[in-house]
C-alpha cells in the first residue's frame, strides 16, 4: 500500500500539473490494504486481499467545481483525471455556494494536534492468511465443540487517507491500522451473533467473541412466543449503536439549515433524559477514524448533548458561513449536498453492568441485535426493525429462555429519556452505520408492535 511519502508524491503532481490551468485543485487520496478471510459450516470459504486506492480530484474554475475520481495514480493517470475535469467543467453552471479553498495546516503543527490520533499497531499491519486462518480456526473449534455451526470474517491490514490542495505545499495524512471480526453462530432454531472493529490486536478478543456468540445460539434454542407490546428492554451495545445511529445526522447544520431535522429549533433545551451525554471526539482513546474532515481541516471536539440538553451541532464550512458559525472541521468531500456529519460519536455511559441489569429486572427482554432497521417517521425520529440473533425473556433478575424475534416500532427522543442505567461506553461496531463508543442501556416502555415465525 502506498506511504505518506507516495501520496505527497501524487499530490504535487496534480498541483503542479493544474498550476496555471484553473483557480484551485484539491486532491483526496483513500487506500486500503486490507485482506478479509471468511468462513462458514465451520469452514474456510475465501481469502481475498486487494489494494485499493482511490484518487478524487476537484477542480475549481470560472466559479465552478468539479469532482472526478478514479484509481490511476501514475503520473499520465493524474493528468487525464485533471484533464478530463477541466474539459468536464466547461459544461457546468457556477456554484454560487463555492467558498475558496483554505491553506492547510503544515504537516508539523497537524502531528502535534493530532499525535493522540495516531493509531498504529505494526502486529496488525504484518498479519498474515495464515494469522487471520489461525484465529478463525479458533472461533470454530468454540462453536463446533457444542455442535453448532459457525459462519463469519476476520479481516486486517491497514488505511490512509491524504488531502492536499493548491493553497500551499502541505498536506494532512493519517495512517491506521485496521482489524475487524464478526461470527453468526447457528442451530437450527436458534443463533448468536458478535462483531469487534479496532485499530489494535489486543482490543479484538476473537476467542470472547466466538464465545459470546456461541452461548447466545445455546441459550435461545426453542423460543417461546411472547405478545407484543410495551417492555423494559435490555440493550446491548450493537443494539444501541444500529438504532442510535440513525440520529447522528440530526446534529448536522445542514440539517437544520433544510430544515430536516427532529431537533430543529431546539438548540439549548433539554430533548433527552438528564443521564444523556453526547460528544463527537475524534481524539477519544476508543476512536477511530483520521482526524481531518473531508476538506483536510482539523476536527474539534464538539459536546452534542450534555446532561439531555441539546447543545450543539457540527458545522462544515458552507453551512457554517450561511449561520455565522465557526467551521468544526466535520465537512465531507466537497462538492456535496450533505454538508457535513459527525463521525467520531462518544454516548457516555455509565457504571452498570449487562449482569446488574438484567438482575434488576422483574420483566424484561433482553435484545442483543437489532436487524433491518428503517426510518419510519424523520419528525419523531420513530424507526422500525426486527430483533435478531439472541433475544431473550428476563423474569425475576435471570434469563428465563429465548423468545422468538420481534417487530418493534419506537421514538429515538422516547428511547433517550427512558434510559434507566448504562453500562461504561466502548467502540462499539454494527451494521446500521459507522463504529462508534456507545454503552449498553435498560429502557423503559420499549414498543414492540408484532410477533414472528422465528
């Protein structure tokens, strides 16, 4: 994969090559070197490990911008991207919302701000198919020794993302390492599922992983039927994070400047219980991710909610233009209608444990996954899904026995402010949206609206 040196080397060109032809070029370079090993039925299926680079260039001209992207690094490739680009952009109309492009922080001052970012871990970087076979072997023998069949992938290497413009010689890069494993463990009535992303080798347990799996698949083997309606409802954290996520973009400015927001005109009241704490940190010890936005500029810390109080929002550069706000550094790749997006969120848990919870707990459903989640009203925030992969009758402080998966129709502004306890926050991966550090949580008055088959 190429090195900082190699993208520096890629970006001077294209300034070089653009110099003179146009008012401003920006060059985004995103490559990845990492290898995915998949197994099911208890078996090695496939090995892949592709290099990827993509190369996106923006041009600025006459008032106008343009984007092409493609996966041609060489020196004739950047030409003809920029080429094209500049024979592209004779057709477009100016972009009265263009702003002129900033000067970038020098590569010294950004490894000084950012040095708390650096996420790096050679072990991950050097695993090989033999590895990623050897921890796989592992997980099946965990699954397989019980009797039950194991499907999953582990996947590992490395990331870097780089941004350079034609203000300046600099550019911002940042390089991660990257490992991610997730494990469907099956009966024929029953399964368990678990997913781990993280940047070290010591913050991915395969072995836990493949073992909480397994114990779920065990325990919710013929479920019982359980009318719907209203529970107290154990989430675990992949729970939380695949319904939460779909709030995220509600503190967006662009959102509130389209007024599409649930949060709109809300800013300093209190939209959530007072035990709601949100912050999008990308230097926060669980984070990943670079910490420059889409444009090269730098991320701020920005407290979201504090104590249920809606606090602030993130603010890219064009939305924050247009409500005399200082820019956050959460802008996406320009040109673009989103604006910006919070990418690093933080939900502050508390000091619970999954055992304390569901030991306090009368009646309850515990929900380890939630599945096919859609957005059914965007005013209310109210989402729909079915649980999947382990969910389970609490009675009297204990798992009484698996139930069969449930339709649930809930308000995220209801789910907020009937949190009765958290566990302590950690990154946390699903398959709704992106990463992020969220706890476990015990909700009150969660809907669940039908019953199913399975």
């Amino acid at each position: 994969m190429i090195q900082e040196t190699d993208a520096k080397k890629i970006i001077d060109q294209a300034r070089n090559y653009a110099q003179g032809k146009c008012q401003g070029i920006e060059v985004s370079i995103n490559a990845n070197n990492i290898a995915t090993s998949r197994f099911a039925n208890n078996e090695m299926t496939q090995n892949q490990a592709p290099e990827v680079l993509d190369l996106s260039i923006r041009v600025i001209k006459d008032g106008k911008q343009i984007r092409l992207s493609g996966d041609d690094s060489s020196e004739a490739g950047v030409k003809k991207l920029i080429d094209s680009a500049l024979d592209s952009i004779k057709v477009l109309k100016p972009d009265e919302e263009l702003l002129p492009l900033e000067t970038l922080l020098s590569a010294e001052d950004f490894e000084k701000e950012a040095e708390m970012a650096s996420r790096i871990d050679e072990e991950v970087m050097a695993m090989s198919a033999q590895d990623r076979a050897n921890q796989i072997k592992m997980m099946i023998q965990i699954a397989s020794s019980e009797g039950l069949s194991a499907a999953g992938v582990y996947a590992s290497g490395s990331t870097l993302q780089a941004i350079g413009n034609s203000q300046g010689d600099g550019i911002v890069c940042h390089k991660e390492s990257s490992l991610e494993s997730s494990i469907t463990v099956s009966t024929p009535d029953s399964s368990g599922w678990a997913k781990m992303v993280a940047s070290q080798l010591r913050q991915l347990d395969a072995h836990a992983l493949a073992d909480r799996a397994t114990t779920k698949a065990k325990l919710s083997r013929a479920p019982h039927d359980i009318e719907p309606g209203r529970y107290t409802v154990i989430l675990e954290p992949s729970a939380v994070l695949d319904l939460v996520t779909f709030l995220w973009g509600d503190f967006a400015a662009t959102s509130h400047l389209d007024k599409q927001s649930c949060l709109l005109g809300k800013e300093g009241e209190r939209v959530f219980g007072s035990n709601i704490n949100i912050i999008d940190d990308a230097y926060d010890d669980m984070q990943i991710g670079a910490p420059f936005d889409g444009e090269g500029n730098q991320r701020q810390k920005v407290q979201l909610v504090k104590d249920g109080v809606f606090k602030n929002m993130v603010y890219g550069r064009k939305a924050a233009k247009k409500m005399n706000h200082k820019p956050t550094g959460h802008g996406v790749t320009e040109p673009s209608s989103m604006g910006e997006h919070p990418m690093n969120l933080v939900l502050e848990g508390g000091t619970d444990s999954l055992g304390k919870m569901i030991e306090s707990t009368q009646k309850g459903i515990l929900l380890t996954r939630v599945w096919y989640v859609r957005l059914v009203d965007p005013a209310r925030k109210i989402v729909t899904g079915i649980t999947r992969d382990g969910t389970f009758l609490v009675e009297g402080g204990a798992i009484k026995h698996g139930v069969k998966n449930l339709r649930f129709n809930v308000s995220l502004l209801d789910l907020l402010n009937n949190v009765e306890s958290m566990t302590l926050s950690n990154l946390t991966a699903g398959e709704e949206g992106f990463p992020a550090v969220v706890p476990g949580m015990k909700v009150r008055d969660f809907n669940f609206t039908e019953m199913t088959k399975f």
